[in-house]
C-alpha cells in the first residue's frame, strides 16, 4: 500500500507520562504504517522544557504561527512536588497558558458520543461545544497578600503620565488581592471565533457573563459580543437557521441542564476551564473529549483534554498493566490531519482520518474499551483491553476500512 503523502508538516508537541507512552502508540500503530507523516517535532516533556529554559514551548508556539496546525501531547505543568521530582531549574508556566497566550483566540471543547455510553444528564440527546476564551482574567493575574492595614487601590497611568485611581478596599487586617484584566482585540478575537465555529456547525449560540455584578468587565464583554453579532453576523446566522443569545452565566448553566444539546456555549476562561471538567464527566470521561483551540491568526493547536494521567504511568514505570485510555489523544491526532488535510487539499488525508475515528467508535460500540469505559457502559458483552490492545483493536477495525 502507499503511503498517504503530506504537503505541510504539522507542528508536533510531544509531552509527558502517560499520554507521552501513548502518543508513542498511536504514532507507531496508526500513522506511520499508513502516512507519510510529516512534522516539526518539539519536545515539550519536562525534562527538555527544563534543558532549554522552556524556550521550547515558545519555539513550538511560533511554529503553528508559522505552519497553521499543531497537535499537542499532554505536558506536566509544575508545581513544588514537580520542581522536586525532576530536579527542575525553575517552576515553569503551564506550556499550555504560555501557548494560549501567544495564540490567543478559543478553545473549542466537544464531547466523543458513543453507543453505550449515555451522558448523567438524561436530555442531553446530542453533543454540545464548548467554547472557552483562551486569554486573560484570573489566568494572567497579578496577586498580592497584604499583611497589614492599609489601602489598596488600582491605578491607572496613561503614557503622558496621567493618573487614574480608584480604591479597591481599605484592609483593617491582613487579607488578599487580585488584578486580571483583558483586551477588547482579545474579546473581539474570541467572539469572532464563536460566531464563526457557530456558523460553521450551524448551531446556536449561547453565551453568559456575570455582568450584573461586574458591570465594567464582564459587562465589556457582552457589548462586544452583541455589537459584532447586530453588525457583522445578524444576517448570515439568520440565513443559517441559527440563533444568538447572551444572558447571566447562573441562567446559561440552568438552561444547560435543561437542554437536549446542539448548541455553542461561550464561556469566559475561568467559566469554560471548570465547566468543561464537569461536562465532559457527564458524558462518560475526560478522555472522551476533544479539544482544539481556534487562533484568530488562523492557526489550530488540537490537544486531548484531560492531563498525563500520572498515576497511571507510576503504574506502567513498575511494569504493572494500565488500561489509560487513548481516544482524545487519538482525536487530537485525526482533528490535526484533517485540518491539515482540508487546508492543502489533501482529500485522502482527510478521509483516512475520519476512517481512524470511525475505527475508534466501531471498536468501543462492539465492546472492546478501557477499563474507565467498562465502568460506565450500557453493553453487556464488554472486554476490557490495556493500554496498547485497545489501541491494536483500533488498529484491526482501520485496517478493515482502509
Ligand atoms: P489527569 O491526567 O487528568 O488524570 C486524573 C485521573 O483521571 C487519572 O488518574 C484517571 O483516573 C483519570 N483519567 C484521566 N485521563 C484518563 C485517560 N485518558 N484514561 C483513563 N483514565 C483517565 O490528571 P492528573 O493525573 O492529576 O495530572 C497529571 C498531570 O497532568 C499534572 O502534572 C498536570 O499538570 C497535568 N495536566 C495537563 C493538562 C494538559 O496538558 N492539557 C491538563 C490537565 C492536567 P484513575 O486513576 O481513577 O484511573
Ligand atoms: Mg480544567
């Protein structure tokens, strides 16, 4: 058989643990036979992050700046336990926020249906897709613990030297501050990316705020939001069927529950990183997600969802058997080829990709999963497979399609 043949590498970030044994995997048992494949590879693990000061994360972030599709492995973000463990120089940033931030935009989370796996939700008859602002807000902060009595105030000098302050509180006591902010480019860029998602899957738009208690900030949001919608999308959503709503985040999250599914809900950072833990587990698993982030510059970095699944990998260093399961990263991977496939017109890439996630489906709906599946299925007849069987029982179906 031929291989199929790219025109543009993808930019490759390879990550840590687990997900970095199953990135292995899926390279070796569902691409390489059968691709061509073609990439810029950067090496986003830890240890490497550590070697190079993390420059590498930056590098991999200018390079889907450069080439337009990225898919990304799971990475440790570091913490106190980690500085220790990898005997690191610093306590690096989450690669993703470092990447986030250079791409700017929103990242659009839907979950993977299968036959039996039902979501808690009983009406939730369809997927929905989340849509997460990448940018700003308690992710970009600045915090301060004050430790005695005085006055906070946030100020605001302008580049003449002119000052604007206003107090934030007068401390009696010890206590804590924050300062977020955002960028109305950032918003507009994030709205766009919404309404064009929107439009593109022909769904609703729903999007929510607390604006009647953040009457500048988040209120900032909801006039940017309504005002590109009267004046730039009114017309092509109409023509598509579709509708665009804003009211309060708490409202959005009843309607949410109430809902059959089918739409786009737009959620600020902090809103789409929390709420899209809880519904992916309401539809069976972390890992039965996708997750790509949608840059304004017109690049898409794909990702699984969920983290490096450490204990998991503890499990493997000991030579024990793990059944970690690989679907989002595997989606990460087709999401990627298929972007890639669509943006230089490579019809057999694309269709060799929707037949690796078709094989994927097949194969869970005839029984075959991961042991956090088989927790949680309907079926009856269920075999539960390891880490790298569920991945050759994927491989078995692909072949069949091919
Ligand atoms: P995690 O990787 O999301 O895993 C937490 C638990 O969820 C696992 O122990 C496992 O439960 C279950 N799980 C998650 N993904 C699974 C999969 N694919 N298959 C089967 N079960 C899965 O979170 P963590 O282990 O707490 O975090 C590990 C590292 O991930 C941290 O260093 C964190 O910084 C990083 N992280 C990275 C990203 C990212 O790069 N996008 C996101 C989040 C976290 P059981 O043990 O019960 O089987
Ligand atoms: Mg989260």
């Amino acid at each position: 058989m031929n291989k199929i043949q790219m025109k543009t590498p993808l930019v490759e970030m390879d990550g840590d643990e687990m997900t970095r044994i199953l990135w292995q995997y899926i390279k070796e048992d569902l691409l390489l036979p059968y691709i061509d494949l073609k990439t810029e590879y950067y090496d986003l693990g830890l240890r490497h992050r550590d070697e190079t000061d993390d420059q590498v994360t930056i590098d991999s972030a200018l390079a889907t700046r450069k080439y337009g599709v990225a898919v990304k492995c799971a990475t440790i973000t570091p913490n106190q336990a980690r500085v220790k463990e990898y005997d690191l120089k610093a306590m690096y940033k989450s690669p993703n926020g470092t990447i986030r931030a250079m791409l700017d935009g929103t990242v659009f989370r839907s979950p993977i249906i299968v036959k039996g796996i039902s979501p808690c939700v009983k009406n939730w008859n369809k997927t929905f897709t989340l849509a997460r602002h990448a940018y700003g807000d308690v992710y970009k902060n600045t915090e301060m613990r004050i430790d005695a009595p005085g006055d906070v105030y946030l100020t605001y000098v302008n580049e003449k030297g002119e000052e604007t302050r206003t107090l934030i509180h007068h401390f009696d006591g010890p206590g804590i501050v924050q300062g977020v902010h955002n960028m109305d480019q950032s918003i507009v860029y994030f709205a766009k990316t919404c309404f064009e998602y929107a439009l593109d899957t022909k769904q609703d738009l729903w999007f929510g705020a607390k604006d009647t208690i953040s009457k500048t900030y988040d209120a900032r949001f909801r006039d940017i939001f309504q005002q590109m919608y009267d004046e730039e999308y009114k017309e092509a959503f109409d023509k598509a069927g579709i509708s665009y709503f804003y009211t309060l985040i708490d409202d959005i999250v009843a309607r949410v529950m109430k809902s059959e599914g089918g739409f786009v809900w737009a959620c600020k950072n902090y809103d789409g990183d929390v709420m899209s833990d809880m519904v992916s587990s309401a539809f069976g698993s972390l890992a039965m997600m996708t997750s790509v982030l949608v840059s304004p510059h017109g690049c898409y970095e794909y990702e699984a969802a969920h983290g490096t699944v450490m204990r998991h990998y503890y499990r493997h260093l000991k030579g024990e058997e793990t059944s970690t399961n690989s679907v989002a990263t595997i989606f990460a991977w087709t999401g990627a080829l298929k972007k890639r496939g669509e943006l230089d017109s490579l019809p057999e890439l694309v269709s060799f990709a929707e037949k690796l996630e078709s094989a994927v489906l097949s194969t869970i709906e005839s029984g075959c999963m991961t042991k956090d599946l088989a927790a949680i299925t309907t079926l009856t007849d269920v075999t539960v497979l390891n880490s790298r069987d569920f991945i050759l029982a994927i491989k078995e179906r692909l072949e069949k399609e091919l």
